[in-house]
C-alpha cells in the first residue's frame, strides 16, 4: 500500500487518517489485471477503440505490481462480489459505458493471447468487473479535485466500505453533499464533476 509525503494527493500521508485498528493499515491500492491507462498520455495516444495490431505502437498494458505476487488470483476473487454490484448499477445508470467496457475486456482477452501475455490472460478470466481497475484507498480524506485527462463520457463508482461515520462526499460544482457511510454507492463523470471526501 502506498503513502508518501509525494506531490500526489492520493499517496500524501497528511490526507491518510490514523488507523482504528491494527487490521487496516490507511494508504491507497491500484488492483488492475491489464492496467490499460485510459485517460493517460501514451504514444500515440491510444485511449479508445481496439488496441492497435501493432505493440510498438505505445500500448503496452501490464498487470499491475499488485497483482504480481502469489496472492494475486485471491486477492481478484476476494473482489468479485463487490465489483458485481458496481457492474450492474453501472449496467443500469450507463448502458451505453457497460458495454463498451465488455467490449474492451473482450478485445483485451485477445490482444493479450495475441501477444503472449500470460498473466494477463489468466487474470482476467477471474476479474468480475467491467472496469479494468479499482482504486482502494483506506482512512483517506481527499481533497477536492476533478480527474480533466478521464474521457467526460466515462463514470467512476466510488463505494464507502468499513466502519465510517460522519463521512461526507462535497460534489462541489453540483452544490451537493452526501452522506458518504458504508454502502452507499456514488457515480459520477470525475472528468466533470469536482469531487472530494
């Protein structure tokens, strides 16, 4: 898990509250069988539609360091029950999303076959979720922020899981904030919409 005093709010360690417990230990976690970097500069730019045939092209995705120890098939089907869920309410609120994320699963699992990426053909196979990966961030507040690289089209599902109270989530450009207690389930384009817990 990473925490940093880096000039990355998502890893700067004032932002990490104190544990309550010795069971979790705060910091923030990138889970991703094919860290395909959407919304990220590659060269050429290559953020939409099938990965190219070429893999010099500059796409060049990988499993993510997290997924790359022994625990990594676990740790994906620890996971299944929740990715579910954010699935299908993505599958409700955005059916045009949902399904161009299968398709890009889809044409991953191939790509990767293709190319003789192992891992992240196995891996894959097991990931429940229509997105091709989860952010953990545990006793972090966040700053107010927009993420203006993420497609406008693309929704994020952000999920309060554990024991918290009090927690608010300020959708600041909305003029709206929510009571941000575990279960609830909050959707939104991050390009957009500024956010922050």
């Amino acid at each position: 898990i990473a925490k940093g005093e880096s000039g990355n709010w998502r890893t700067q360690g004032s932002n990490f509250l104190p544990p309550e417990g010795p069971e979790l230990t705060p910091g923030c976690i990138n889970i991703a069988p094919c860290w395909f970097q959407q919304g990220h500069e590659v060269s050429p730019p290559q953020c939409y539609g099938p990965p190219p045939e070429n893999p010099d092209d500059g796409f060049k995705p990988v499993v993510s360091t997290s997924l790359k120890g022994n625990r990594s098939l676990s740790m994906i089907l620890d996971m299944q029950r929740p990715t579910l869920i954010a699935s299908t309410a993505l599958r409700v609120m955005h059916p045009q999303l949902y399904w161009a994320s299968v398709r890009t699963h889809l044409e991953l699992g191939h790509w990767s076959v293709d190319h003789g990426s192992d891992n992240m053909h196995h891996l894959p196979k097991h990931w429940a979720s229509v997105y091709t990966g989860a952010t953990i961030m545990c006793n972090c507040q966040t700053p107010d922020h927009r993420d203006p690289k993420c497609p406008p089209e693309a929704f994020d599902i952000l999920t309060c899981i554990g024991s918290y109270q009090h927690t608010v989530m300020q959708l600041t450009n909305l003029g709206i904030e929510l009571v941000y207690n575990p279960g609830v389930m909050v959707s939104y384009s991050r390009c957009l919409v500024r956010h922050g817990i």
